[in-house]
C-alpha cells in the first residue's frame, strides 16, 4: 500500500506533518489532563481530611511543632505510622479547600476541551488526505482502464475492472485514514504513557508490560487465521460482481428459457461462499473485544493489588494509583489501536496490490515515441497479416493482404468465426498484428498515435452501444459536430425521421445502454454517430444486421452521396449490403479464399457463391 503513496500531492504532505503536528498536541494535553485526574483526587482526600477526619481536633496553628504532631498518634498513628508522616500529611492539608477542587477541574475541562479539539481536527485532516487520494487512485484506474487494449480488459474482466475502481480503493480508503490516525497517534502515545508510567512505579510497569505482551501475542494469532481470509474475500467479491452482472445483462434470455432457478443457484453457491468467509473472519474477529476486556479487567486487578500492597508499605499514594491505571489504560488502547489497524491493513493491503495491478499493467498497444508522419490520404493496407489471441493456440485468420484506396468500398464476408470482425478490429488498433503489418494513410498503425488513428477513423460496432444522455450528445459523441451536422448526420443514417417522433426530438434522452430504443434505432444512431466524425475511414461490423432491406439501401445510398470521399470497410452478412463494393474479399477458416467483385466472385469463388445462392435466388444473382 505503500506505493500508492507516490500519488499523494504536496498539500497532502502538508497536511500530513500537520497532522503529527496537531496529534502531538492531542497526546500532550492527554497526559496533562492524567496529571490532573491525579491532582484533582488529591485535592479531593485533602479537603475530606480536613473536613471530616482532622476537624476541630487539630490546632492548625502548632502543626509545625513535631512535639505537638506527637500528642495527635495516639488518634491518627495507625494511619500515618510516625510523627513525621503525620506532620506531613497535615501540611499537605493545611489549606485545602473546595476552591482547590474547582481549579483543578477547570484545568481537567481545558485540557479535555484541547484533546478533543486535536482530536477533531486530525480526523478532518486524515479524512481529507485519504479522499483526495482515493479519488487520484480513482482518476488513475479509470483512466488506464480507458487506455488498455480489449486484450487487457479480457486479462482482468470487466466485474474485476468495476471492483478495483469501487470496492478495492474504498477499503484503501478506510485504512489511510486509520493509518494517518492510529498509526502516528498510537506510538506517540504509548512511547509518553510507558516513560511516565515506569517513573512512577516498576512493580506497576512489570504488570502493564505482561498485560501488553498476551494482548500482542492474542491479536497476532487472530491476524494470522483472518488474513488469508480478506484475500478470499476480494476475489469472491470479483465472482460476486461477475455473477450479479452476467445475469443483468442476460435478463431477457435467462426468462426466455425460464431459467431464473439455474441463474439463482449459480449466485446462491458465490453468495454462500462469500457468506461463509465472512461470517468466518467475523466471528474470529469478534474475539477482539472479549480478549481486550480481559486483559484490561486483568491489569486493572494487577494495579489495585500491587498498589494497595505499595500503599501499605509507605511507597505510594491513592492518587498515584489512579493516574497510573489511567496512564496504563492509555497504553493498552494506544498498542489494541495499532493492532486493529494491521488486522484491518491485510484487507486493504490485498485491494492496494489489485490497483497497482492495474496501474502497473503493461500497455500491449501503446503510442509510438516519436509519430511518422502519413504519405497518403483515406488508404488501408493490410501486408501479409496474421492475428492470434493472447494464449491462444492457432491464428484467428493468417497471411491476409489487400489494399483500399480512397473513396473505395472493400467488403468483408464468410462463415461466422472466419475472422471477418477481428480483421477490421485491427484497423484502430483494438488489437495487433500478430505478424505483418496494416497501414492506414501510409503508415504502419503502431507508428501512429492512437488519438491521431482514431480520429480518421468512423466505427460503428457490430452491436450498436449508446450512453446516457440525448440524442443529440449521442451523435454528437466524438466532438466534432455542431448542431446542424448532428442533424445532417441523423439524415444519412435513415435517423432523422425516428428521432423527430420522440418526445423532445434531439433532446429525448437515451438510457444506459439505448434501453429505449429499437435494436434498429439503435443500429442507425450508431451510424448518424460515426457519420458525424467527418472520418476518411468509415469502418462498418456486421452495422446493417438490424435494419431491414429498404432501410439497408437507403442508408448505403446516402452514404455513397454523402461520403463518397471515405473509405468504407464493410463486415457483413447480406449479399445484398456488399454486392455494390468495389472489393469484396471472403474468408474462410481464417483464410482469404476469394478476392474481387461481387460478379467476378460468382465465377471464381465456390465459398462465395454457395453464401450467396443460400440468401438470393439465381434469377436475382443473375446466373
């Protein structure tokens, strides 16, 4: 956790050294105000001796005459003992008086109020350097997550991802602010406590030491048996989370097949695992208090006995006994404070090592140091081309090339897991090249920086995704479009006359998700929203599926009016949607079987024309 550290701003350090600063204090007005719980029960004796056991017997006057103290043993020598002893009680209390009682109170009150005070202003402190902590640790994770590759979210899953952002920094969270309190208060105090305690009495300092020993040795058991468990417990929460969102997002399918009992009973057998962790860790847990109980109740037995045996002989007064068993109660709570925060820190020293995992994770697709420059305007080369997926054990598609000029239309077709989507995923660089290279506008995409490739670049996924918020922002998402290109955009995606029939037209909100909306409406907005990135590269992933034939056509008839300048890279399934291309390549078990025309494809390419006669007759293919 303490790498995580190096993400604290210079405010924070400030704030930190206040913090020592301000919990020194705390400890100082702690020990004054255990001097006057000493003084304050002195005071009090002093007037009851006064008051209600010398009284009226005593000539206050001749107290200081040791021949007349020694007419007074035979009514106070059990007591005092000797002469002297008695001589010097009665000076102790020569000028008691309630007055006496009130000042030494009022000091209490001062040095309670300025603890407190300390106290409070410590916590604010803590609490506002572990915030901004964890919202710099928040920032961070969500902001590599955003750079990593699909091939890293893959390596964590996306369940994990969302609880190292939530879960994980929250529990760093929790335990800064236990460091930042208990972990410099807690030795401050216990160092001060133990010297003023072994100055009063070693006989009392022997008992506390043994006292603090069983507590240490009790806790460090405790800590031990629970630790592995808060490791668990984070990775059950991943398979908790993972569960819990698999089944929101299948909802529709999970009752379609009436499968709520299956899906139960996958989450019952996490929940009860995580259950029993829990319950686990908290009943180990629960022993802390009964442990603490008992060793306090045990030490404050040690130091009335011990103390009433040093009384009897002379060694120490009733007073010294009360400051001491508050000293060494302090000492108790100051090491059970530290001892509670490292049985805390195992829990968030697992979620720390999770987000540095993330923070720590190497970019597989990162910027080149230094950008090349492009030679070329709207072109996409793919040069012998081969992919795999991390740990895989064959190549999704190997040894694929081509060349799309500007303005052209290349289509991609086959069988499904031919590789069709996974090819043109390497266009933005989603993905690598496992072998060869792909160019856009000249240049290879890793000597490009992925804002600059991706800013020439229009994507409309296989699955149209939409975000919360309006129409308009939706289209609008990359940035590049003021309101009439919104609108403009909307048109060539068949989008316009939809959105005009909702409710508050471009102002209509879509939900997470476009939950809302048709998978149709859905496809097309996706559409308007790549159209409005003004791209030189239109990339399309099985983007027609949704619509119907009419509306397929239309589409592809505004896009070639409206962008004829772009280069399309089309991924479908319809004949019809690539008949028009001006390449269409086919795959076939990773490989190109087929290059050309969608007429020369007919004589050429059996894989071609078997897709093609399973969707349209041979009078519509023209054969």
């Amino acid at each position: 956790m303490v790498k995580l550290y190096k993400n604290l701003k210079a405010l924070d350090w400030l704030l930190i050294a206040l913090i020592v600063g301000i919990t020194v204090a705390q400890v100082y007005f702690t020990m004054e105000l255990t001097d006057q719980i000493s003084n304050i029960v002195g005071a009090i004796t002093n007037v009851n001796l006064r008051t209600n056991v010398f009284g009226e017997f005593v000539d206050w006057t001749r107290i200081s005459d040791l021949t007349y103290v020694s007419t007074l043993l035979p009514v106070y020598g059990v007591a005092y003992g000797s002469a002297e002893a008695l001589q010097a009680a009665l000076i102790a209390v020569q000028n008691a008086s309630a007055a006496d009682i009130w000042t030494e109170g009022g000091f209490m009150l001062v040095f309670a109020v300025c603890a407190a005070l300390c106290q409070a202003a410590s916590g604010i402190a803590a609490s506002f350097v572990a915030s901004r902590l964890s919202a710099t640790l928040r920032g961070k994770v969500y902001s590599k997550v955003e750079s990593f590759s699909i091939a890293e979210v893959n390596k964590f899953s996306t369940a994990s991802l969302i609880t190292r952002t939530t879960n994980d920094i929250q529990q760093v969270h929790m335990a800064n602010i236990l460091v930042l309190r208990m972990l410099i208060y807690a030795p401050i105090m216990a160092i001060w406590a133990i010297c003023k305690i072994n100055a009063s009495s070693g006989e009392l300092t022997l008992a506390t030491a043994i006292a603090i020993v069983i507590l240490i040795v009790c806790i460090l058991a405790i800590m031990l048996t629970v630790m592995p468990k808060f490791k668990l417990m984070q990775k059950l929460t991943d398979r908790l989370n993972g569960v819990t969102r698999e089944n929101l997002t299948g909802i529709r399918v999970v009752r379609a097949y009436n499968a709520e009992n299956y899906q139960q009973a996958k989450f019952s057998k996490v929940n009860d695992d995580f259950t029993r962790t829990q319950l686990f860790t908290g009943r180990v847990m629960a022993l802390m208090s009964p442990v603490m109980m008992l060793v306090m109740n045990g030490l404050t037995l040690a130091i009335y006995w011990i103390g009433a045996s040093l009384m009897n002989a002379g060694e120490i007064e009733y007073q010294t006994i009360v400051s001491f068993m508050t000293l060494a109660s302090q000492v108790v709570m100051a090491f059970l404070m530290l001892l509670m925060m490292f049985i805390l820190l195992p829990r968030a020293q697992v979620a720390a090592k999770r987000i540095n995992e993330v923070l720590d994770t190497p970019l597989s697709i990162a910027d080149p140091e230094t950008e090349k420059p492009l030679t070329e305007e709207g072109t996409v080369e793919f040069k012998d081309v081969s992919f795999r997926y991390p740990d895989a054990d064959a190549d999704v598609f190997e040894h694929i090339s081509f060349r799309a000029e500007k303005g052209q239309t290349i289509a991609f077709i086959g069988s499904t897991g031919s590789g069709k989507s996974t090819l043109i995923n390497l266009v933005p660089r989603f993905y690598d090249a496992t072998e060869g290279e792909v160019l856009v506008d000249g240049v290879n995409v890793k000597d490009i920086k992925q804002s600059t490739l991706r800013d020439k670049i229009g994507y409309v996924p296989q699955k149209g995704v939409l975000f919360s918020g309006t129409v308009a922002e939706n289209i609008g998402f990359g940035g590049k479009a003021d309101r009439d290109e919104i609108i403009e955009a909307a048109k060539v995606a068949e989008a316009d006359g939809f959105i005009n029939e909702m409710t508050e037209g471009y102002a209509s909100m879509i939900s997470q998700g476009g939950k809302n909306v048709s998978g149709g409406q859905k496809q097309r907005l996706s559409i308007a929203r790549a159209v409005a990135q003004k791209p030189e590269i239109m990339i399309f992933d099985d983007s027609f599926s949704a619509l119907d034939y009419k509306t397929d056509k239309k589409v592809r008839e505004n896009l070639k009016e409206k962008m004829s300048g772009a280069t399309n890279l089309i991924v479908a399934q319809r004949i019809g949607t690539i008949m028009d291309a001006d390449k269409i390549i086919v795959l076939d078990q990773g490989k190109a079987v087929g290059e050309g025309t969608h007429e020369e494809l007919l004589k050429t390419c059996d894989v071609y024309r078997e897709i093609a006669l399973s969707q349209l007759s041979k009078e519509e293919l023209g054969l």
